[in-house]
C-alpha cells in the first residue's frame, strides 16, 4: 500500500511517517488522562430499524440466563441473581460464560471517579452546549472506562454483524439498490460483476458523497483492523491470549484473498484519518481559549491534559498535506445546504443503527467513533463560527460538551492505531513469507 490517495494531494507514507513519530504517542498518553478514559453511553436503546436478535451472538447464546454479576452492564434487568429455566442446561451456561468473558462490558467504577462525575456534570451543564445530544439524561446512560473496555475480537460476527453494515452502506451511502457493493455476502447472486460496475458508479458521484462512502469505508476497515490485532488466540486454564491474527487480516485485507477490496479499504481508512486530523487543526482555536479547562476538578491533571491536547493540535497544524474541505459543499448555495443538510441526516441515521449492534463491547466502540466522527464532520462545517469565538466566555455560535470531546479525541486514537497496527502487520506478513 503507497502512492497518493484519491480526492486529496497526500501520500500513504507521509501519513505514516507522521503518525508514528509525532501523533501515536502523544494520542496514546492523552487517552490515559481522566478527562478522556470515561465516556457516557446508553447500551440499551432499542434498535429502531428491525427487531433485536439477542445481545450474545456466541454460538447463539443469549446472554440473559446467565448470573447477573456477570452481564453485560447494556442488559442488566433489576436486581435478581436468579437463573431461568433455560440456564440450568450446563452446555448453555459454558457458552454464555465464554460470551461473557469476551463481550462483557467492564462497568466497575471507583467511588472516587462517581463523585468526580458529579462535578464534571456541574460543570458540563454550565456551559453554553451547541446542542443537546441525547442520551446524557437517560438513567439508562452510564459512565464506562474506556481502559478497562479495549476494542478488540468479541465473537460478535455472521448475519447479525453483516446485518449492520449492510443497512449501512445499502440504504446510508447515497447508493441506488441496483449498484452493488463488492463482496457483500448479503447481496444476490451477480453472475460476472466483479465489482467494477461499483467503483464506476462511485466515480461518477460528487465529491461530496464519494467522501462520505470513503468515510464508512475507512471507519469499517479501521475496526476491522483493531478486531485483527487485539484476537483472542487462544484461552487455557482461563487465562486469554489476545494478540495480532496474520491469518484473520489477510482474511480481509489481502488483495488476492478479497478480489483486490483490501487495498481500496485500506486507503480509506487513510483518508478518514487525514479528514479527522484536518478537524483536529480546525478546532485549535476552540480549546486554545483560557475559558476551556478540560474539567476533571484535578487542577494540577486538568492543566497537564490541556497542555498535551495543545501540543497534539500544534502538530496536526505543523502537516503540510491537510485535506482541503473548501472544496466541499461549494456549488450555488441553495444546492450545497441541501446536500449539506442531507449528508448530516445520512449520518446521523449511521449513528442510529448503531443501537441495532447486538454485543454491547462493539455497540461502545461503534457509538464512540460515529459520535467522534459525526463531532469532526460538525468541526469542519463550523470553521466560520470556531474562527469568530469570544475569547473569554462560552459562545452561542460553536460548542463541544464533554461528550463530543472525548469521542473525537478517541475516535482519532483509534485511527492512529488502527495505522500504527498496519505498520506491525507489514513486518509480520514480511517474516512469514
């Protein structure tokens, strides 16, 4: 993989070369701090689109019947500890435990970090939010340490993980139903199209919603990546082994293996990162304000997360090759609102379907990057308001909520990994040939 990228002046190893020795670690380090560890969620709203087929997708164990000490903090149901009928099949009880084990959301939180979130809300809610995302209020939204809750391999796979994406792509990419995507296998049989009649399709597409199949494309290739790197490779006396799977990346990432798709993937997800780092660059001006602490009620923390944060900006300013989103959205004005307008609502129903994601670790992790994204695409549709922000108090114009902070703030951690993780599958494919 190398050479420029399409729809932008940026190649694959300045990419590269950047995010390793100046963003990786420092994104890393920040993704430590108190500020950005805990995210809000609600892990049990409902799927909109179809009916919920069950949260363990294990060998199609349902989680339910298993002790309650051991579910998923997404579908905890009262306070008993009993087991159901179901549950006393012994076979069931084994595949829910290993369900458990590897999609099982860690919800457990220091008295500390619960008063602390008290004081976050105090502070959240005195500012002046752009808008009101939902969710925060819900008894049902909890707080979870995103450290204790990596995004790595559940389990979570077949007809209910194609499901999602399938919605996604089929019915949120602009996408006539009569152009199908390679390599679905939800599509129909297509005799000898192998796929070309797609990417002429794509072609033919403004840039606007060429970028944003790229943007799906590259935020799914981004957790494939993360799903290929942290597998569970194997599990004796109960201790798991997590660890890159060669095998399972080439799976889905090798170009003779996936007709070609990989590298098209791959590069993607390269430009959802150049996208992200060009909203980082934007924002600057926002947090730069003294009005902006990044609030944890630890002074001495707060100013260290900010200074860091600060130094992140300084180099995604300091890359010479920035997607230019001018180019967006620039034909006569009543066509740009209207694609803008529909472009946001195409995004915000991905951010819906993500509710219909059955294991609760990957509906975290999928919440999370659509909300960080979603939070980058609002950055770059706001640069006039960011430009003309009051120094010294919260402005009507542009506002971030803590929310939207750490899910942008993670999102791009996540796709600087998912880079430095190809980096490391480059050099094992090497050993093993």
């Amino acid at each position: 993989l190398s050479g420029v990228l399409d729809d932008c002046l940026c190649d694959i190893e300045s990419i590269d070369d950047f995010n390793t020795f100046k963003i990786f670690p420092k994104i890393q380090k920040l993704q430590e701090r108190d500020y950005f560890r805990y995210y809000k969620v609600n892990l049990k709203r409902p799927c909109p689109f179809w009916a919920d087929d069950g949260h363990c997708s294990i060998k199609d164990c349902h989680v339910e019947p298993c002790p309650e000490s051991k579910i998923p903090v997404g579908i905890k149901a009262g306070s008993s500890n009993k087991y159901s009928k179901a549950a006393n099949n012994s076979k069931e009880l084994e595949d829910c435990e290993q369900a458990n084990k590897l999609g099982a959301v860690n919800s457990t939180l220091s008295n500390q970090s619960k008063e602390a979130f008290i004081d976050w809300a105090r502070y959240d809610d005195s500012q002046d939010h752009f808008c009101e995302l939902d969710d925060e209020r819900s008894p049902d939204a909890q707080y979870v340490d995103l450290l204790l809750n990596p995004e790595r391999y559940t389990g979570y796979k077949g007809p209910s993980a194609w499901r999602v994406w399938n919605s996604i792509y089929e019915e949120n990419c602009f996408k006539p139903r009569s152009v199908y995507r390679p390599l679905n296998p939800l599509a129909p049989s297509r005799g000898g199209d192998d796929g070309e009649s797609f990417y002429t399709w794509l072609e033919g597409l403004c840039l606007e919603k060429r970028v944003f199949y790229k943007l799906i494309s590259g935020l799914h290739a981004s957790i494939n990546l993360h799903l290929c790197a942290n597998y569970l490779l194997e599990e004796t006396w109960g201790k798991p082994r997590w660890g890159p799977n060669v095998k399972e990346f080439t799976r889905r990432f090798d170009p003779a293996e996936t007709k070609g798709e990989g590298p098209r993937r791959l590069k993607n997800l390269y430009f959802l990162y150049l996208i992200e780092l060009r909203a980082l660059s934007k924002v600057a001006p926002y947090f730069e304000r003294a009005v902006v602490d990044l609030y944890t009620g630890n002074g001495h923390e707060d100013a260290e997360s900010k200074a860091l944060l600060l130094d992140i900006f300084r180099d995604t300013k300091s890359f010479h090759m920035h997607f230019d989103e001018k180019s967006m959205f620039a034909g006569d004005k009543k066509g740009a609102k209207s694609l803008k307008e529909e472009f946001r609502l195409h995004f915000k129903n991905i951010s819906r379907i993500m509710d219909c994601v059955g294991c609760d670790k990957c509906r975290l992790w999928g919440k999370l990057q659509t909300q960080g994204l979603g939070t980058a695409l609002k950055i770059l549709f706001s640069e006039k308001e960011i430009q003309s922000l009051p120094e010294n108090s919260p402005s009507k114009g542009f506002q971030l909520t803590r929310q939207e902070i750490v899910a942008l703030v993670n999102a791009f951690g996540r796709l600087s990994t998912s880079i430095k993780e190809l980096q490391n599958f480059k050099v094992l494919l090497q050993q093993t040939r």
